[in-house]
C-alpha cells in the first residue's frame, strides 16, 4: 500500500451505504484529512472515483485509511447518479419535516428545496457537480450544512 496512490489521482466521492450523506473530496490526501477536520460519520461509507468505479479502502496498521483503490467491479455510473438521487430526495424530507432549520437563513423551506439541485437527467459529472461546495477551513453552503444537518455526519 502506498500513501499516495495513482490510479486514484482525482476527485472522491464519498457516499453514505444509506443514500443519506455524499461528500465529494478533490483528492485522497483530503480524504486522509478527514479525521483530523474532527467529522464523525454516523454510519458506513463507501468511496467511489468520479467516473462511477468503487474505490475499495485500505487501512494501515494503526486501522486508519490509508489508501484507495479501483475495486474489481465495473464502473457503474448510471447506478451512482440514482444514488446521488436519493440523497438529494433525503435532504428534501428532512428540510421538510424540520423548518425550523432554515429559520437562521431567513428563507422559507419551499424557497430552499425549489433551489436545491436535482441530479436527474444529464451524466454522473452533472450530478456530482450538483453537490454542495466544502472547503476545511470554512463552514460550506447552505446544501452542504443541511446534508449534515440531516442526521446523518
């Protein structure tokens, strides 16, 4: 294993097993990052390359990721759009059923989801484009603090 892989160069999408959470990295080291920006995730992942392929994890001998790496699966990026799908409709059900979530925004909840992107139609890369912008060292948008309101990180 290795600390900086090759075949992994580029974005990662980390997606919740639920459909509940995605997060889109630019490259591994900020996956590695991760645990040092003080997120907890409240349940199982999985990483895949932008191009729709699963990135299967490697852990060092202290049990931290360490790597990733092209599983032996195909790529699947109709099936990762779906899945992108889902947590956008995820994010929806929660604005909706908490309004009180967008009280400090001063918008209304039909305002936000009317605004919020739909990954349906189009390819993999409009849909990952779709996601909410994060950055360690500011708070994000409005989409990516409501996808961890949500319940899920």
């Amino acid at each position: 294993m290795t600390d900086v892989p090759t075949e992994t160069d580029g974005q990662i999408l980390l997606l919740a097993a639920d459909n509940t959470f995605a997060h889109l990295y630019g490259d591994l080291a900020a996956v590695l990052a991760e645990p040092e920006q003080g997120d907890r995730f409240g349940g199982a992942v999985e990483f895949f390359h932008t191009d729709g392929r699963r990135l299967a994890p490697y852990f060092g001998v202290d049990w931290r990721l360490a790597d990733l790496q092209p599983s032996a699966e195909p790529a699947d990026p109709d099936e990762l759009q779906r899945r992108l799908q889902a947590v956008f409709e995820h994010v929806e059900r929660y604005l909706k059923d908490h309004p009180e979530f967008t009280d400090r925004f001063r918008v209304s909840v039909e305002q936000l989801v009317d605004e919020m992107p739909a990954p349906t139609g189009g390819t993999l890369q409009d849909a990952i484009e779709a996601l909410p912008w994060h950055m360690h060292g500011n708070k994000g948008n409005f989409l990516h603090n409501a996808m961890h309101a949500a319940g899920w990180a």
